[in-house]
C-alpha cells in the first residue's frame, strides 16, 4: 500500500511540473525577502550601537569635566578652611575690618553640591543670541553672588560651561597667541562676550526699538514687560 500511494503522489508531480517548480520558486523568494530582512535588521542593530557608544562617550566626557569642577571646588574650600583655622597676626590701635561672613565648612560642601546642579543647567549652547546672552550673565553672576565664588575664578568657571558656537568662540580667544589670559578679568570676560553677542546692528535695532517702543494694540502688562527688557538692556548698547 505505501509503495502504491508513493507513486500515485509521484504520478501527481509529474502531471503538475509547473507547481511544483512555482512553489520551489516561491519558497527561495521568501528565503532571499528573509535573508534581505535580516541583513537590514543587522545594519539598524549597528547603528544603534554606534550611537549608544557615541552618547556613552559624550556622557563620560561630560561627568569627567563636571569631576575635575568639583574637585577644583573642593580644593577652594579646603583653602578657605584653612585661612579661617590661621589666627590672625595681632595688630595694635588699627581699628579691625569688617569681612563679609562666610559659610562654615559643612554648608561650604552643600553649596558646592548646588554650585555644581545649578551650573549644568546654566550653560550657555548652541543658537545662542543677545538676549540668551543678557539672561545667561544675569543668572551666572547670581549665582556666583549666592555660592561664594571668587572674582578671580569665574572666569574659569563661566567658560567651563560654555558650549557649541559659544565654547568655540571662547576656544579661538584663548588659544590666540596674543591672548593674556591673566588679563581677562570677569569684567573684561563680560565685555568680549557682549561685543561677540550684541554686535552693532543689534545695537541701533535695539535703541531704535526702545525709542519707538508705543503701546498700541498690546496690553499693559505686555507693554511693561518689553518696555522694561530693552531698558535693562540700554546700558550695554549705548
């Protein structure tokens, strides 16, 4: 019975040539569309991880400059807790000098903590235009105020958080050989920053703003609102 059901299906094929070469063409169809699938998915799998390992390395960067920050903070506390354990030299009918208070050691750590999560958001990127600039100065230079940072550090530590167009310009700065970098105080800093950033065209267009500046259609709060940020802005176009 096998021997005779064998050749019947055999008998079959071979009435039916054409389908059975269709389905054998078939079948290598769907393996090349398979092998074609794959040889995609393989290309997508590698890419991801060339750019996984980009973000990996752009994030160890990151957390290697924030830990060179940190320790260069932490070398400034231990410097002011020394100053503050040094007795002060007596000095005789010289009537004593106020200093403004500072931090005990334990809080001096807690505003380096804060110091280091509030400057991360405070950096200064890409598409950067005059009024990023104006709110950047205003927010750093607060919180240099607040934290206790030196004059003579925050320029050092304005430029640790400069990225994009604004670190390259920094980069051409610093790395001119004509640059003294021991000249550039903060104030001098914030001069070179202004004039990349409030060029002379925006100058004019700013005080011709301010001195057109009508209420019109806006409403007053509106009004205030802009009339206040080119006022604040003045004494850096005039």
């Amino acid at each position: 019975m096998p021997t005779t059901r064998f050749k019947f299906v055999a008998a079959e094929n071979a009435a039916n040539p054409e389908e059975v070469e269709t389905s054998a063409t078939s079948g290598s169809s769907e393996v090349r569309d398979l092998r074609s699938q794959l040889a995609i998915l393989t290309d997508l799998v590698a890419q991801q991880a060339v750019a996984a390992q980009r973000q990996a390395d752009v994030a160890h960067r990151q957390e290697s400059r924030m830990k060179r920050l940190e320790d260069l903070l932490l070398q400034q506390a231990a410097a002011w807790e020394a100053q503050d354990s040094t007795p002060p030299a007596p000095v005789e009918d010289v009537a004593p000098r106020r200093r403004p208070p500072r931090p005990v050691f334990h809080e001096r750590r807690l505003l380096l903590s804060l110091r280091r999560r509030f400057l991360w958001h405070q950096r200064l990127r890409e598409k950067v235009d005059h009024w990023i600039v104006e709110k950047w100065l205003m927010h750093i230079e607060k919180l240099f105020h607040d934290t206790f940072v030196e004059k003579r550090d925050r320029v050092w530590f304005a430029t640790h958080h400069l990225d994009g167009e604004a670190y390259r310009w920094w980069l051409d700065i610093r790395d001119n050989p004509n640059t003294d970098l021991s000249a550039i105080s903060w104030k001098r800093f914030k001069e070179l920053l202004l004039a990349k950033y409030f060029p002379e065209s925006v100058k004019r267009k700013m005080e011709q703003d301010l001195r057109g500046l009508r209420q019109g259609d806006r409403t007053v709060a509106k009004y205030e609102w802009e009339f206040s940020r080119l006022l604040h802005c003045v004494p850096f176009v005039v």
